[in-house]
C-alpha cells in the first residue's frame, strides 16, 4: 500500500462532484467510468492530519513548502501534484507523482 498526500490542487476539483472529473478538459486524463471509483476510493481511504508546525523552505514557491512539510509529518510515499513548482524539483525529500502517473500506478497495482 501506498501512502499519499493529495494537494489541493488535485484533490478538491475531483471532490466538488463526479461532474468535474468528467469535463471535457480533464477527460483525457481521467475517463467517465474511472470518475466515480476515483471519488470513492479518496473518500474511503482519506486521513486528516493536523497542519505542520516547521515549514522548511524547498520550492520556488513558499506557498508550496506546505506540502513536504505535512508529507513529512504524515511519514507519505508521496506527493500527488500537477503543480510544476513541486514536480520540477530536481530531488525532492520525497516523491511528487502527477496525477497522471498516480492513476496509473493505481491501476497497475491491480
């Protein structure tokens, strides 16, 4: 099993409805039948955690530092972005996967 932590920016889209996933622009992406599974997998499978006390700068855009920081306190694998600022770091302190690659990794895992 993989521990991630989803940003925002990923995650809060695919939350708003099922309808959001299946927009033209991210359907690509994400097919029709793949929305609902995706939305009801995160819901079944989501921890909350507490915000991080030490922000330690790591990339281009503070407001991004976040993300490593609560990663680290929540001991995740990885980090699910599209941001470029967090998937352009040559060796983060630990692993941003696009969303892309996160499904698909999902689905290789059977």
């Amino acid at each position: 099993m993989i521990n991630v932590l989803l940003d925002t920016d990923v995650l809060i889209p695919g939350l708003i409805s099922s309808r959001t996933l299946g927009h033209a622009r991210l359907e690509r992406h994400v097919s029709p039948p793949n929305t609902d599974w995706l939305v009801a997998w995160i819901a079944r499978v989501a921890v909350v955690h507490p915000d991080p006390i030490v922000i330690e700068p790591v990339t281009r855009d503070p407001d991004d530092d976040y993300l490593f920081a609560l990663g680290r306190d929540a001991h995740v694998d990885a980090i699910v972005s599209g941001d470029a600022d967090l998937t352009e770091i040559d060796a983060p302190p630990i692993v941003v996967m696009t969303p892309r690659a996160f499904l698909d990794f999902l689905h290789s895992q059977g």
